[in-house]
C-alpha cells in the first residue's frame, strides 16, 4: 500500500474500506472536515500547505485501519425480527378475512386479501429502506403534502373510492404533525403557537371528513406528541413551562366546547356506548348485542363447532318471536366475529401479539441517538396504538364509532399500516449516520470517536 500524502488520497482510500453505500459520502465528509481542521492548526504552526496536509494525513493513522473501524461501526442495522412479527401478522389478518368474510370471498375471491399481503410488504420494505432523514430535511414541505392529502376526502366526497381517502388521511395525519413539530424546535414561544396552529389545520380537516375516529386519532396522538417535545424542552421555553402552555391550550379548548354545547351530541355517543340499552331499537343497537355476545363467549371454543360461522348473529341471540335484524360480524366486527367462533383467548393472544410489537418499536424507537427519530417512531407507534384501542372498545361493545384492527382488519388499511411500520423501521435501520438536516452535524459522540480513536 503506498504512503497516502494528500487529503483527497487519504479519503479515497478511506472509503474503499466502508461497505454501506448511504453512509459513505456522510463518513467521507465529516472525516474530510477533520483533517481540514488538523491541516489548518498545522498551517497556524507556520507550517508550508503541502507539508501541513501531510502531517494531517499522518496524524489520522493508517487509511484501511480507519476505513475498516467507520464500516464496523456504522453499518445497516436489521430489524429482521420486528420485519417477520408484522409480516406475519398481516398474515394472520388474510387467514381470519377469508374465514370471516365468506360472502365477499364468495362473489370476489381472495385475490384482493392476498394482494394486500403482497403490496403491504412491498410498502414496508420500501419504506424501510427509505432515508427517512431526507423527509426531516423538508419537514414543512412534508407538513404542506400532508395537509394537502387530508383534503382529499373533500375533493372526492362522491367517489366510490371516499373511504381510502379517508383511510390515507387520518393514518398520516399524526406522522405529518410530528414533522411539523419537529420543524419548529428552538422557536420559543413562536415555535409552540405555530406548531398549535398547524395541528389544528389538520384537525378542522379531518373534522370536515365526517370521521370522528381520525379526528381523535390526531388529537390524542397530536397531544401526547407535544407534550413530549415539550418535556424535552424542544421550543427552549422551558421544560415546565412548555408542558404548562400545552395542557392549559389543550383544557382551555375543552372548557370553551363543553360549555358553548359542541360536545353534547358526542357526549350523548358516550353515554349510549356505555349503556347501550337504553337506545337498544336505534344506536345503541350494535353495542347491545355485542354485550349479550360477550356474555356467552367461553376462553376457548373448538374450530368447526356451533357457532364457528357466526354470519347471522342476531338469529342466535333472538330466534323466537322476537324481531331483530340481521347481522354480518365482518369488516371492523372481524375480532369479535373470531371470539366468537373461537372463543375469547384466541382474541387477547392476537391483541398481546399487536402490544408486543408496538412497545417492542415504542421502546427501540425512544432509544434512539437520532433525536427525529424519536418523532417519527412515536407518530407510528401512537396511530397503530390507537387504532389498536379504538378496535378492540368497539369489539367488546364500546360502539363509539368504527375503528380497524391494524394489520388485521382492512386490505387498503392493511397496505398504509405496514408502510407506516416500515418507516418506523427505517430509523433504527440507519439510526448510526442520520443527520438532523440540511448541513446538521451527526450525532456528537460519532464525531468523538472519530478524533480520539484514530489519532
């Protein structure tokens, strides 16, 4: 190997040693920036230029052994397991859609469940090895698609295909709020109101979709996204004062609607959904007979037994001189339709399964160097997580409004769930070489390991 002399030999040798072609040029750049500075405090010595690059070249130590250690630190990290446990999931989710869905199997086939598979998990791989960073570059830009895309539902309010807009919609919408958050750190006070202000653009959007579960989905994870980047400090207001401004915003609001009577028709929903009785005729007519379901679920049911297919459920629970409408346990009812048929235990197994995989990327998400990340991660994780909790409410007889089980429930929901996932993957995926934006620093400690171990 002949002496490296000159800076831009040095590098080229350097990056021949690292393997990952995404953290090539960010680990070339920050070592070239190094022995610049090494160069320039030879130069204030009184060093000649062609002797100081020389002596910097040298300070750095040997080109391979520097090559080598940057391509054992910062490599791809895979997440093959939180991969397979989604993937094996949405699985999961085609197997209880043909055996549920049997009127729709019958007239359409399983090719469109099959296809959901198929493009979910080319979704998330996509995503997945995807520089989510180039997003946190272009936060605002991000914020401004993502306000365009929650109008689409308004755009084709007569299209047959309204729903998947809305699906689109209310999936994004916390993801594009935790962007905008981002965007606005180390603004102050004007940094906090703005952010306030662009959450609740998104929230008059979605209210207009005349969908009350995507308007709680922002809401709830829109507050929860704030207070943390308000605990963390992240205006520069202060930590208590940041968390005091949002939960008195956050109250104030609610004090103002409660008391001008906009929330009365959503608290006369609550009131039905817990007592579903009492507008059993109307309503709460849904809620009441998943309650009576509920009551004669046992843990565990034998496949192929009694009440295996449960398509007509009011029959069973009415059948003689009773009216009573027919009920087709599909789509959002798809969990209580398995309980049914298979019994309770089988249903809590698949509801754990969903928790695992959400605290198991919550956990690895908050970990995380990558400060961004955290947002990114915390978004996803609290849009499965809601939708996880809004399912399972309506399945246990909470009928509030309609609510998908993730992974689960939903070929369309099904394809934006595993994309979401997948990008939450990609941050642990490059977590060593992300950068904070345009020109921003890598994290410190790398830029450390680089002055003190190769010196």
């Amino acid at each position: 190997m002949p002496e490296r002399k000159t800076i831009a030999a040095y590098l080229e040798a350097v990056q021949g040693q690292i393997r990952w072609k995404r953290a090539r040029p960010l680990l070339v750049r920050e070592l070239e920036r190094h022995l610049e500075d090494q160069r320039d405090d030879f130069l204030k010595e009184g060093k000649a230029p062609d002797e100081a690059e020389r002596l910097a070249v040298e300070d750095m130590g040997d080109p391979v052994t520097v090559g080598t250690e940057l391509d054992r630190i910062h490599r791809p990290r895979p997440q093959w397991g939180l991969l397979g446990l989604t993937i094996a999931l949405a699985a999961i989710g085609v197997v209880l859609r043909v055996l549920f869905r049997q009127s729709y199997v019958q007239q359409m086939g399983i090719t469109r469940f099959l296809a959901s598979l198929g493009l979910g998990t080319a979704a998330m791989l996509g995503m997945y090895f995807f520089d989510v960073s180039r997003l946190v570059r272009h936060a605002r830009a991000v914020y401004g698609g993502g306000l365009a895309v929650s109008l689409l539902p308004l755009v084709f309010l007569r299209s047959r295909y309204y729903m998947y807009y809305i699906t689109l919609a209310a999936a994004l919408s916390p993801l594009v709020y935790a962007f905008w958050l981002y965007s606005f750190r180390g603004k102050g006070w004007k940094g906090l109101l703005l952010t306030t202000l662009g959450g609740g653009f998104l929230a008059l959007a979605s209210r207009c979709w005349f969908n009350l579960a995507g308007t709680f989905l922002l809401l709830f994870s829109g507050l929860i996204l704030t207070l943390y980047a308000a605990g963390r400090d992240w205006f520069g207001v202060g930590r208590w004062k940041g968390v005091g401004a949002v939960l008195a915003v956050a109250f104030g609001l609610l004090a103002f609607l409660f008391l001008k009577g906009y929330l009365n028709s959503f608290l006369l929903r609550v009131m039905i959904a817990l007592r579903p009785e009492l507008e059993k005729e109307h309503r709460g007519y849904m809620g009441w007979v998943l309650h009576m379901f509920w009551e004669d679920v046992p843990p565990l049911r034998s496949v192929g037994g009694e009440a295996a297919m449960p398509v007509n459920a009011g029959a069973r629970l009415f059948g003689g001189g009773q009216e009573f409408r027919p009920i087709d346990f599909s789509h959002d009812f798809l969990p209580a339709s398995m309980a049914v048929a298979w019994g309770w235990i089988p249903l809590l197994v698949l509801l754990a399964a969903l928790t695992i995989l959400l605290l198991w990327m919550l956990v690895k998400g908050l970990r995380q160097s990558y400060l961004p990340g955290h947002f990114v991660v915390l978004a996803v994780v609290l849009t499965l997580g809601f939708q996880t909790l809004f399912s399972a409410a309506l399945n246990f007889g909470f009928v509030l409004f309609s609510a998908s089980l993730p992974l689960v429930v939903g070929n369309f929901q099904t394809v934006v769930d595993m994309a979401l996932i997948g990008l939450a993957l990609s941050v642990f995926r490059g977590n060593s070489i992300a950068r904070e934006g345009p020109g921003g620093p890598v994290p410190q400690r790398k830029r450390l390991r680089i002055k003190f171990e190769y010196q």
